[in-house]
C-alpha cells in the first residue's frame, strides 16, 4: 500500500527501495550550490544515501574519496566517486553518487597529481 502511496503522489517513482525524487526547484538548489567546488579530482565524503533493498542505510555512508567524473546533463545531479580503498580491499571502488549525498572536504590526495598550468 506504502508503495501505491508513494507512486501516486512520485510519478517518476519506482516500486523498488528509494527515496522521493527532487523536485525541479531543490535539483537546481543542489546543483547551484555544488558549483562552487564540483570538479574533477575534489575530495569529497559521502554523507547521505538512500535506504538498500533490506532496509538499512547503504554502506557507502561516511567513505571518502574523489570526484572521478562528472555525468552528462541527462543526470547533472549525480557524479562519480573513485572510493578510497578500506581495509584489504583490492577492487577500485567508482560509485554514481547523488550531489545531494556528498560534501567537500579538504582533506590531501592519497596520490599527488602534478597540475600543469
């Protein structure tokens, strides 16, 4: 029934696990307010998700790492994010992340990369 709710009042709303999509107003609040820092190579920390099939927040939460791409404007709300390896992981990690669920931070490369000006 939460799922019929949900899909009469969100038209775009899928019957899976999520959260209701922005509104055009607050996608573009997002969008301005990333402007200022949105770039390839930012450090940035997932700070929001949505919830995963069984529930709980994602596991994502709290990980850092760095802007690795920028999508097209089909999606400007979302980016890619290279994750900072934990632990023994030995796998890249690049996650498609909602602006929305990350902030900048000011933390040093892992990996100094020579800019060429």
């Amino acid at each position: 029934m939460e799922k019929l709710v949900r899909a009469a009042h969100d038209p775009q709303a899928t019957f899976g696990v999520g959260r209701p999509s922005l509104s055009p107003e607050e996608r573009a609040a997002v969008l301005d307010g990333a402007a200022n820092w949105l770039r390839i190579a930012q450090r940035v920390r997932i700070v929001g998700s949505f919830a995963s099939y069984d529930g709980r927040a994602e596991r994502r939460i709290g990980r850092k790492g760095v802007i690795w791409r920028l999508c097209s404007p089909v999606v400007a709300d979302h980016t890619y994010v290279y994750l900072d390896p934990i632990g023994a992981e030995r796998v890249e990690k690049i996650a498609m992340v909602e602006l929305r669920d990350i902030e900048p931070t000011d933390d040093a490369l892992l990996v100094s990369v020579p800019f060429v000006v």
